[in-house]
C-alpha cells in the first residue's frame, strides 16, 4: 500500500472516540457520588501539574448531550467511555447510588439515539478511595468488589451496551501508581508492584465471570503497547529489550491470555517477585471476545543502570516528537498488531486508544483550531492499521484518543489530546481541523486516507 492508494477496512468497522471519566466529567462527588483515589491524589499539594484537578475538567457531567450531538456530527460510529466506580458504588460495595447509575443510564439511551454504540469500560484508574483505604489493588479481596461492581452495570446495562471492556491500561495502574508514584495512589514500592498487577488481573477475571453468569454479549480487556526496538546490535541492548517487552507488552496480556506470567519479571523483581498459586490463573484466564489495544509511540532501548529495569530510551535524533514527549512512529502499530497475532492468534481486536498532544491555542480564534501534526498523525497511524488489516490481523474499529481536551491526568491541563478543542475559560468546544479530517474518513470507511493532507 503507497500513499496513493486507500487501505481496506472491512464493512462495519467501528470508528469513534475514547474518553475516560475522571478526566472529562468533572463534579466527581456530585449526587451522592464517593471520592476517588484521583479525587484525593489531586487535591493532594505537589503531586500535579499547577494544583489542576477534575474538579470541573470538562463538565460533561452536565453537557454529555452537547457532547454525544458534537459525536453526531462528525458521523462517529463508537464512543468507548468509562464509567466512575465511586459514582455507583460510593464506599465501593454494598449500596448502589442511583443517582449515578441514573447518568451513565442516559448517556447510553442518548448515544443509541443516535446511532452510536456504546463501549463501556468498567475501570480507568479511579478507584473509590473508600477501597483504597481498604488496601486497594493491594487487597486479594478487590476481585470480588471489582465483579460485584461489574455485575451492577451489567445488569442495568447489559442489551443496551454491547461491548464491555474490565481494565485500561493496567500496566499504568501499577508503574505508574505503585512503582513510581507519578499517579495515584501515589505509591512507590517494589514490592507492592506485583502485588497490584497480580489483584488487578484476579479482579479482571472475577468481572468477566460474573459477565458470562448475566450478561449476553461481549467482553473484553484493554491494555497499552509499546514496541521495544534494540539502540544497537549488542547482546546487552537485546537482552534490555526483552526485559522491557515482557514488562510492558507481554505482562497483562500472557497472564489473561496464557494463563501465565512471562519469565523475565522474575529477573526484573527479584526478591519482590512471589510465586502465585495455580488456581489465581484459572480466575485470570478467561475467555475474552476481543482485546482492546492503546497505542502511541515506540521506545529504542539501551541497556541501563536504571530502577527496576536496567533500560534507558535512546531519543532518536530526527525523530518528530509529540507534547508529552513521545516520537511518532506509526510502523510500530502494524509491528505490534502483527505482533498480537502471532503471540496470541487473532482474537478480534479494537484499536481502543490512539493519538497525539501537539501544541493547541488555549483559544479557537475566529472558530477554528488548526493541528496540521495531529492530521498527519492520525492518517499515518489509520494507515497503518490498514497495513495490518492487509497482513491478516482481525482489527474490528479505531477510537481516536480523545474526543476532547482534558485532564491528562498528572500534567493537568497542560497537554491537549483532542480533536475536539476544549476552552477550560469557557468550555466551549469547537472541533479542530483534525476532527473535521477524521470525521470524513469515518465517512468514507477509510478511503479517504489516500487523499492529500488538507493543509
């Protein structure tokens, strides 16, 4: 396939946008609503960027129509969306706030009226913090909370919403908030790390259990890749590469999949590493209808001196490199998904994250917001997965990341993902050029990919 030509996508490919609840709702303790883990971790001096918070973020709490006609508009297909434990379940167990339920309840009714499939994530980082004083990802005991909770949208869901996803990202719950300390809970610990992996998959198992006891339809489990290339041809450089794969991209997925871990977190964790009883991984290893794969960028890898790894990324030189930092480099998608499908065979997979923060004014003068590097990022990452449609892959829909501006987490405001521009003055929203460009490649089922870039 050349720049002439259009990929093929299949008849009914799924094209929408992602979002995640605490970074776009905002009044996280409305109606009765508990706090959550990111609630407390934000509030907390120090730990994000200029004291921002979710407080407010995009008040999609109260604009969800304005947001889902905004979807309509640019002809989305999907919304995957997630929704707030603590919002359902206030303490995390026992007593359903209706009020809650009540909102995501109508939010699915309005996407169905208009003709947008809902894809319904259970979990997106923001535990009840109530659990988390009950040891969170820490406790055994959060399997069976994390089913009970499933099993409360599922049974007022179910039928309406189609596709389920358990966790996202869960490599980030743990490096992220048990490793390292840059998200909430805010936790650096070694050995708490396998500890939270290992309960965050039990409690991914033990939801899609409960799943198949109620629900008809389909589950399954999204996580973040990102393709290890070695820095040289050294053993050493070979060897940190396989450490880094296993850590990021095999981790989550052989235990859900293969009913095992790989070998080399042993090496990585030491001493911290236990040894997990058999029957953990008859709750893990589920049958899945489909995984869901967030993808953006690629790392070239050295062999370090560096906690816990022993890896360094090596900055490429004439790379082209995103806000946050990370270069773009779509070939390392149709690397990973060809990847996925030798490693696991083809399960139906959704692209289920994808894109890029690249500068944006705080305001859309005279109506538009131009982003000419995130088109060029969008139609070189579609293309890509075009490439691997073309190898084989079982790729079933792309959700571009994000719908809107919003919270990116730690950084605050500071980086803006959307395609749709969000004045956090005002909360006007206006879509950028780059919606205006994905909008008609939904149109068109991806065949407009082949035409010039509009700039």
């Amino acid at each position: 396939m050349n720049q002439a030509q259009s990929p093929r996508f299949p008849d009914g490919f799924l094209w929408g946008s992602a979002t995640a609840a605490h970074q776009i709702e905002g009044y996280p303790l409305a109606d009765g609503a508990g706090p959550s883990i990111w609630t407390r971790f934000a509030h907390t001096p120090g730990m994000t960027l200029n004291g921002d918070n979710g407080d407010i973020a995009c008040d999609h709490y109260h604009r969800w129509k304005q947001d889902v006609a905004l979807m309509r508009e640019l002809g989305l297909k999907a919304y995957r969306f997630s929704t707030s434990w603590s919002r359902i379940l206030p303490e995390g167990t026992g007593r359903v706030n209706q009020a809650g339920l009540d909102f995501y309840s109508r939010l699915v009714d309005e996407l169905l009226a208009n003709d947008i499939e809902p894809l319904l994530t259970l979990y997106h980082w923001d535990l009840p913090a109530a659990l988390d004083d009950r040891g969170g990802w820490l406790n055994r005991d959060i399997a069976h909370w994390f089913a009970e909770y499933g099993d409360v949208l599922y049974r007022a869901l179910d039928g309406r919403v189609k596709k389920w996803v358990t966790l996202n990202e869960p490599w980030v719950v743990t490096d992220g908030g048990y490793l390292h300390g840059a998200l909430a809970p805010g936790h650096r610990s070694k050995y708490e790390t396998p500890i939270a992996t290992h309960n965050l998959m039990r409690a991914h198992g033990a939801a899609v259990q409960a799943y198949r006891a109620s629900g008809k339809h389909e589950i399954g489990l999204v996580v973040n890749i990102e393709p290890k290339y070695p820095a040289s041809d050294s053993a050493e450089d070979a060897a940190a590469v396989k450490r880094a794969h296993a850590y990021m991209n095999e981790q989550y997925l052989d235990a859900a999949l293969l009913g095992r871990y790989p070998p080399e977190l042993k090496q990585i964790f030491g001493d911290a590493w236990p040894e997990w009883p058999a029957e953990d991984f008859e709750l893990i290893k589920q049958k899945l209808d489909f995984i869901g794969i967030n993808y953006y960028t690629r790392s070239v890898t050295k062999d370090a001196t560096s906690y816990p790894l022993d890896t360094a990324v090596v900055k490429q030189p004439l790379g082209t490199y995103t806000e946050t930092g990370w270069e773009v480099f779509p070939q390392g998608l149709t690397d990973l998904l060809l990847w996925s499908k030798e490693r696991y065979g083809n399960i139906p997979t959704y692209i289920t994250e994808n894109g890029a923060a690249f500068f944006d004014p705080p305001t859309a003068e005279g109506g538009r917001v131009r982003d000419p590097l995130r088109i060029d990022y969008l139609q070189k990452h579609i293309s890509a997965i075009g490439h691997a449609i073309e190898a084989g892959c079982d790729i079933r829909g792309y959700m571009v990341w994000s719908l809107l501006d919003n919270l990116e987490w730690s950084l605050g405001y500071s980086k803006r993902f959307g395609i749709v521009h969000v004045n956090y003055g005002t909360l006007e929203r206006t879509p950028k050029d780059s919606a205006r460009y994905y909008s008609k490649v939904v149109a068109t089922n991806g065949a407009s990919l082949a035409e010039p870039l509009p700039y």
